[in-house]
C-alpha cells in the first residue's frame, strides 16, 4: 500500500514542480483550474488505492472469511462513483454469503455506498443544497457541470434534511410574534395544493422606512394535519425561549388551520393581518366612485377600529343595495371582516400587535421564490423532504445513514491502516534511529545535525 501511495504523491510532486517551472507567468485564475485539477485527481487516485487494498485485505484473510461464510463468487468487478473530487473508479470483489444466502460487496459496505448509488453522499448534499435555489437541471451544471441527471437531483433532496440547530440558552422574552400562511403551488397531475409557512420571530425592528424581523426562524412541513404542524412549531418555541410571561401574537387570515394555533401556542391572541383586512375593504367598496368609495372605506375602517360590528353590517346592506350585482363579494368580504373584528381591533388597544405581520413577505422569500413562482409542478415526496430545507437554509445532512461494519471488515480497516502508522511508511527516517548515527551523536552543532533536528 505505501509504495502505491508513494507513486501517487511523487506524481502529484512532479505535476505541481512542472506546472510552477513553466515559462509562462502564473496568474491566480490558472493556478486555481490546474492546481484544483490536479489535487481532485491525485484524491481520487488514493481513495481508489485505498478502497482496492482494503478490498485485497479482506480477500487475503481466508480464516475470517471463512468463519464469516463467504464465499468468492469473482474479482475485479469495476464501480465507478462521482465524488466531489471527480470519478472514483476501484475494482473489489463479489462475495456470497452461505449464511443468508445473499450477495455482497465487502468494500462496497465499508464505503456505505448503496447497491444502486452513483454518487457520493456528500456530493448529493451539495446537489440537495443547490435545488434550493435553482432547478435540478441548473443544480447539475453548477455542481457537477451536467454529469447527472435532474432525477438524481430529485432523488438528493429525498434523501436530505436540514441539520437541526444547536440551541446552548433558552432566550427569554416578554413578546413573540408569529406569522402563518401558506404558498399555492402546482402538484404532479394539475391538483393544487398548500405549503404551510409559519414564521417566529421577536418584532420588527425599523431601519428607517425598513424594518427586519428580529431573531426569525421558519417552520415548514407538507402533508402534517394541523395539530403535527403546531405541536413541532411549539417544540421548535420551546427549545429557544423560555415561555413563561411571554405574550404571543399570532398573525394570518384566520384559515382555520392557523386559528388551530391558538389552541397550541400559550397566552397567544390572533390578529388579522392587514393585507387581508384592507383587501376585503376594497372588495365591500369597489364598483362605486371614487369620492364615495373613499367615504365608505373610512366609515368601514372605524367600525373595525371601535369593534362597531352593527355599524359594519348595516354599511355592507346598503353597499348590497346600491351594487345588487356584486352581492356575493360584498357579503362575503363583510361577513369575513365582521368575524375577524377582534383581530383588527386588537391593533388599536394593544400598540405592541402591529409590531408584526409579515406573513406575504415570508412567503414570497422562503418557498415562493422556488415552489411556485415559475410554472413547475411537485410531487408529494419531494415536497416533504423540500419544505423543511427552504423554511431552515441551514447545512443538510443524509436522511439515513447507518454504517455497521463486521468483524471481518472492521480487521481489514486495521491491517490497511496500520501500513499508514508511523513515519517509515512514508518513506522518511526514524527520529530514534538518527540519534544513533555516529555523525550526528557528536556533541557539536554542525549544518548537517541542525537541518536533521529541524525534520525531526
């Protein structure tokens, strides 16, 4: 093994020497493409190496794999897996296991390379990180410059998650607001369906006429019934905050699915977000003239603000009256705003609710922009695997990875490794035998000795 290792690093040595004794000057955009080539290559070159001698170790150790029941069905059967340093290409061995009657193999097991995988997990990873933001077309040309296709990019996100975050102290704070919506996207087969989104955050904090969520995360799942989706986003609350004394503003549309909240999130109220709210006042005004429109608007927003529903009823009959055509939308904008009215009032007595509210912004930064924007249409499966990564943006990690290395595997890991154990086998001196080189135990200080004790 160590002779194998030293051609490879010799040749990489040479590649590099030639490549910096050119005639021509090294600008850093070359120097970056050579260089980068030629270190993946010489990786893969030694994964390569390594994987075939481990695979040889386990082949050579006949009592073990005896003991082990199995039995050599041929040899140097080719795989070839594309990593992040390029294509890893190692013959190893097949195997028959008398005991289970079963075919394997060993080094394959030893990489935790599944029987049908073509790619290295952490490369998958980097594919699952790029389909956040691009489509698995263009996360293929980015990653691995079009050499898989976009169904292996669908497959990476199916199998990833996002990398829980470490929380090391509870915060504790006396108010925290909450948005929740959802984004309309287009499954496989036509069929529409929801995303939800909720959002945690502790106010808005204002930058002139900016404002930015404070201390924000995102919850997101796809096909939880409403009780999951609120028992893990009060999970994901309590891990971060120490809840007692803590105030909660839900804010939404008042779906049912986010009023279902309520029942989970302690001391929360609901307020009615305002682009719902004015929207549904457009909707009770339009059709009328712009003078009267704008009267009518005020009337309706203060008897929202003083929780005046009578006042907002007999208003809608006469809106019903004048405009008998658009009945349906009138009474059905009045009838929402009338049902909402503690929601929209809350914004009057409690100053601290409109420091909230931000559920369309949410929604159009975390999962529209990928889910819905652009016409595209999502399968079930990928959606659920996808609407966790978008609401966290943090690292992701495999799905499932379970590595158990039997006995047999676990020796031939050893005997491999110890050929790399100690500095001979890197071809270089051992520093207990230099003392006993007669030119260098003399007590004065010569150029030779010093450079040796500088090695060493």
């Amino acid at each position: 093994m160590k002779t194998i290792i030293h051609q490879i690093c010799n040749e990489f040595h040479s590649n590099i020497c030639e490549f910096f004794s050119g005639n021509i000057a090294v600008d850093l955009l070359t120097a970056e493409k050579e260089i980068s080539l030629c270190v993946n290559e010489t990786i893969c070159q030694l994964l390569t190496a390594y994987y075939e001698q481990v695979d040889a170790a386990i082949y050579e150790d006949k009592a073990s794999r005896k003991a082990a029941g199995l039995t050599v069905v041929r040899r140097g059967d080719e795989r070839t897996v594309l990593s992040r340093f390029g294509e890893i290409k190692y013959r190893r061995t097949y195997y028959r296991d008398n005991k289970t009657s079963g075919y394997s193999y060993q080094v394959d097991e030893i990489m935790a390379i599944e029987k049908c995988q073509r790619i290295s997990t952490a490369l998958g990873l980097d594919l699952a990180k790029a389909a956040e933001d691009s489509s698995y077309a263009k996360s293929s040309r980015q990653v691995t410059g079009g050499k898989v296709s976009r169904q292996t990019v669908m497959k990476t996100i199916r199998e990833s998650k996002p990398v829980e975050e470490v929380i090391e102290e509870k915060r504790k704070v006396s108010v925290l607001h909450v948005d929740a919506d959802e984004d309309h996207v287009t499954m496989v087969g036509g069929k529409k369906s929801i995303v939800p989104l909720i959002s945690v955050y502790e106010g808005i904090e204002r930058n002139g006429k900016r404002g930015k969520c404070k201390n924000v995360f995102h919850v997101s799942e796809y096909g939880k019934c409403n009780d999951e989706l609120w028992e893990q986003v009060l999970s994901e609350i309590e891990r971060r905050y120490d809840m007692e004394d803590t105030k909660i503003y839900l804010h939404g549309d008042g779906a049912s699915w986010i009023e279902k909240g309520l029942e989970w999130l302690p001391n929360s109220r609901f307020v009615l977000d305002k682009y719902h709210k004015n929207k549904s006042i457009k909707e009770m005004t339009a059709g009328l003239g712009r003078d009267i429109r704008g009267g009518c608007e005020k009337v309706i927003r203060q008897a929202l603000d003083s929780g005046d529903k009578e006042s907002l009823i007999l208003l809608s009959r006469g809106l019903l009256a004048e405009n008998p055509q658009r009945s349906e939308k009138i009474a059905g904008a009045a009838s929402y705003l009338t049902r909402h009215i503690d929601g929209i009032r809350i914004c009057i007595d409690d100053v601290e609710a409109n420091n909230g509210g931000c559920t369309e912004p949410h929604v159009s930064h975390v999962l529209s922009a990928r889910l819905s924007s652009r016409p595209m249409k999502w399968s079930k499966e990928t959606l659920i695997n996808l609407a966790p990564m978008l609401a966290a943006r943090s690292e992701l990690e495999p799905l499932r990875r379970e590595q158990k290395i039997s006995a047999l595997q676990a020796r031939a890991v050893t005997a491999v490794r110890k050929s790399f154990t100690g500095r001979h086998n890197l071809g270089l001196p051992d520093p207990a035998a230099i003392g006993r080189i007669p030119a260098l135990s003399i007590g004065k200080s010569t150029p030779l000795k010093r450079a040796v004790q500088i090695y060493a």
